[in-house]
C-alpha cells in the first residue's frame, strides 16, 4: 500500500485511531513522510474525524436511540430518528448508494398517480393552445387509468 502523503513510497507506518467498535481514523505513511509531516496530516484528519465522534453520540429524543447502536444494529428505533440523525444518515446513503435520493420504481399506484398529474398538465396546455384533438386524446388516456 501507498503512502497516503506522497502516494510513491510504500507505507511502512500505519497510525489508527479507534472508538469502540466503529470504523477509526487510519494514516498509512512511509518512514520519510512520517518523520516530515505526520504532525500537520494528523491534526487535518482529526479535524475531519472529531466531528463525527461527537454527532455518533446523538440520541433519539423520541425512542433513546444511539447512533453508535444503530451502526451495530442496522435498525432505527422511530420515525425521529431520520431527522435527529439526518446528516449521518445522508452520508451513509451517499456511501452505499451514490445518492441521498430515491431513483428507482414507485409502487404501481403512486405511478399511476405521476402519469395522471402529467396527463393533466397536458390535457390543460393542449387546451390552452385549443389543441382539440391532442386534448380528446390526452382524456381518453386518462379515463384508461381510471378503470
């Protein structure tokens, strides 16, 4: 493995800081970078790294839940969770994910209820632009989805 300062040298060093059972802070370097500047890539990651002790310790007003037992766990205790642990949530989701937001199928009624809002926006600028005939088509659509 590289070192994470210079990225020529093999890492010959590796410093980790851990809590508990979670995931640490872990600085692979090689001797040479480890003896110049470890003190100023030190004190840059436990900047980055001591913010995210402090928000593991949350708790749930609604249910008492801990972050650091959701972590263990992999179940949020209510619906409070979501918002008192938000921002950790989100940059677990953007890990596992790519994204923070839902870009797959909807259940087939919500999909039906997307297609007939569209519709209707449609149906209203044919017949704004007194297309009559695009309009006839767009509300036999919609009375398809109906049935």
């Amino acid at each position: 493995m590289k070192c994470e300062i210079c990225g020529k040298r093999e890492a010959t060093i590796i410093y980790e800081i851990k809590r508990g059972k979670g995931k640490g802070l872990v600085l692979k370097l090689c001797q040479k970078c480890a003896e110049e500047g470890l003190e100023e890539k030190l004190l840059d990651s436990l900047t980055q790294f001591l913010p995210l002790l402090v928000e593991e310790d949350k708790v749930c007003k609604g249910c008492g839940l801990k972050f650091s037992q959701f972590r263990d766990k992999g179940l949020l205790g209510c619906p409070l969770c979501y918002t008192t642990f938000r921002s950790l949530l989100s940059r677990l989701l953007l890990k596992l994910h790519g994204s923070t937001r839902h870009r797959g199928r909807l259940p087939r009624h919500l999909e039906i209820r997307k297609k007939r809002e569209e519709l209707k926006r449609k149906l209203k600028i044919a017949l704004g632009a007194e297309d009559y005939e695009r309009a006839a088509e767009i509300k036999n659509e919609l009375e398809r989805l109906r049935c």
